[in-house]
C-alpha cells in the first residue's frame, strides 16, 4: 500500500490486514519499553492545516515508538502566512527528504491533491467532511476487540448526531459495513447528507426508538465550525432530542457500547460525564489510536518483518 487517503482504498482485505497488524502493536505498547526499530531512518512529517489533539499527538507517538524521525509542520508560524501555496509548501518539504504526509485539511481531496505532488506516502487525518481513514480503523479496532470477534455480520451500529458535516461518520458507515454490521443513522434531517438513499444504512430521527436494539452507541460532535448556516434550531432542542444523558444509557441494553471520536461537546451531545457510562469505550478508542497508526505507518513504509 502507497497511500492511505480513503476506506474504499484500503478495501476490505486492507482492512483486515491493518486490524490485524494493530494487534501486534498494541502489543508492543504493553511492554515496558514500547519502541521498536522497524522505521528507523524513516522521516514522517505532520501536516495539520486544521486543529488537531488525538490524531495529531497519536501519530506522533505511533511514528516515535516505530524509531522514525518526526516533523512538525505547525500552519500558524509556516510560510503558508507568506502566501506560500500548498503545492511550494510540499514541495519545499519533500525536497528534505520525507518518506510520509500525514496531512489534515478543510477542503476535500487534498490528499490527493498533495499526491500529485510528492512521491512520499500520504496518509490522510482528516479532508473536510470527506474522510477520516485511521479514525474508523481505531473505531473497528476498539468494538472487536470490546466485544472480543472478528466477525461483526448483525452488530447494530447506531451513529446519532452531525452526519452531514462528519468524515468519521462517512469512514467509518463504509469500514463497519465491510465487516458486516448493520449501521442506523439518527439525525435531525437538515444535519443529514442529500444523496443519503444511496448509503448502505436505515435512516431514523426519532434516538429513543432505537436504543434497545443497539449495540454500538456512536456519538458525533455537532461540527458548528463547518455549519454554514444554522442548521439546528437551538443547541437546546439538539440537545434534549438527540443529545446522550442518563435516561438515555439507562434505555441501551446492558451489553451494548457507547464511543465517541472526541472533540465532546459536553452539555450538547453528551449530557452525561463519560465515567457515568458504565460501557464507555471513549479512553479504549484514544489508546488504541497510537496502535493503529503505528500499524497504518508500518504497512506503508517498512521494508522489513516486525521484530
Ligand atoms: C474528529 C475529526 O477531526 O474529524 N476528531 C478526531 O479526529 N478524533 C471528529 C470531530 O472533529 O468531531
């Protein structure tokens, strides 16, 4: 694999290759020293143009225990400020010598845009409301290893919240459906996207009617930055239909999960604190991360068998 810019790339083996390979990493980060030398002399840089905690910091860390050599590019005290274009901008870096972009844009298509222009790996964090590749791998990742299989044929998936504005949601509705689950959206419809009867999920807008049948309980952050205009009546109505609180938990079935990608927004679509949760799979999601994208850099750059 070259790049890792969409799910539909990577495909269904590349997924199971990657989950799999994640295995082996959260092994490594069990151990007391968690490096290995696999990308030794590899030079992975970070491109964030939009803001950034988990994805930024856990491929860092995921770069750093595989031994390659970092670069922080940080947008605000770059050239870009200059009027330097994104085009001299990868250029410039690719020039030093890097074997990988791990690159997080507003617009959609940028990865591979920057493809063009480059022949490093690209990894995409995040285009716009496009896709977000690596976040639906840490997602498949945390509920197989949660419910302990492989196999998720029949798993009601229910992802409530900003659907329209949301590349985790559009990853992770195509990874999830790869490995057989049954995903319901619920979302008021103007946070809906229009071409939606053409994606493989059931549609509903009403959260109390399908909590009892959930297994996994997704919850999106209401992406106000990308809302051009407003498209919830009230942040309070948002919250009181669509918004996570104890009644709510109480209405899931004991065994069923509940994620979140974080950023929160508590007292908007969590209303309740996550440690309330009793199947809370938020901090498994965030570890997790660092061993996916170590999986996610190692099967682009190494040469070599893990040791
Ligand atoms: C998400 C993102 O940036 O797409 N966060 C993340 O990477 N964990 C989700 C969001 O911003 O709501």
């Amino acid at each position: 694999m070259k790049h890792l810019r969409s799910i539909s790339e990577l495909g269904a083996e590349g997924l199971s290759r990657i989950l799999k390979l994640t295995e082996s990493m959260a092994e490594i980060n069990t151990r007391a020293v968690p490096k290995v030398p696999a990308l030794r002399g590899k030079t992975v840089v970070s491109l964030f143009f939009e803001d950034s905690t988990r994805t930024r910091l856990s491929f860092e860390t995921a770069a750093k225990r595989l031994s390659a050599e970092t670069m922080n590019f940080s947008v605000s005290t770059s050239s870009v400020n200059k009027g330097e274009s994104l085009r001299d901008t990868i250029e410039t870096i690719t020039d030093m010598g890097v074997d990988a972009f791990v690159v997080r844009h507003k617009s959609v298509g940028v990865p591979w845009q920057i493809s063009q222009w480059t022949n490093a790996s690209i990894v995409n964090a995040g285009d716009g409301a496009h896709q977000h590749p690596t976040q639906a791998l840490v997602d498949c990742f945390t509920v197989r290893e949660a419910l302990g299989k492989q196999d998720l044929s029949g798993l009601n998936l229910t992802i409530v919240g900003d659907i329209k504005h949301s590349r985790v949601a559009r990853s992770n509705i195509h990874a999830f459906s790869m490995l057989g689950a049954n995903i319901t959206l619920v979302a008021p419809p103007t946070l809906l996207p229009l071409n939606i009867e053409h994606w493989p999920v059931k549609v509903s807008n009403d959260l109390d009617a399908v909590l009892a049948s959930t297994d996994v309980l997704y919850m999106l952050r209401l992406q106000s930055e990308r809302m051009a205009q407003g498209l919830v009546p009230s942040l309070h109505e948002y919250s009181t239909r669509y918004g996570l609180d104890e009644k709510r938990v109480a209405a899931l079935q004991s065994s069923a999960v509940v994620m979140h990608p974080g950023p929160m927004n508590r007292g908007v679509e969590m209303l309740i604190d996550p440690s309330d949760i009793p199947n809370s799979l938020i901090h498994r999601q965030v570890t997790n991360g660092v061993s996916v994208r170590m999986a996610v850099l190692f099967d682009l750059l190494s040469v070599e068998e893990l040791s």
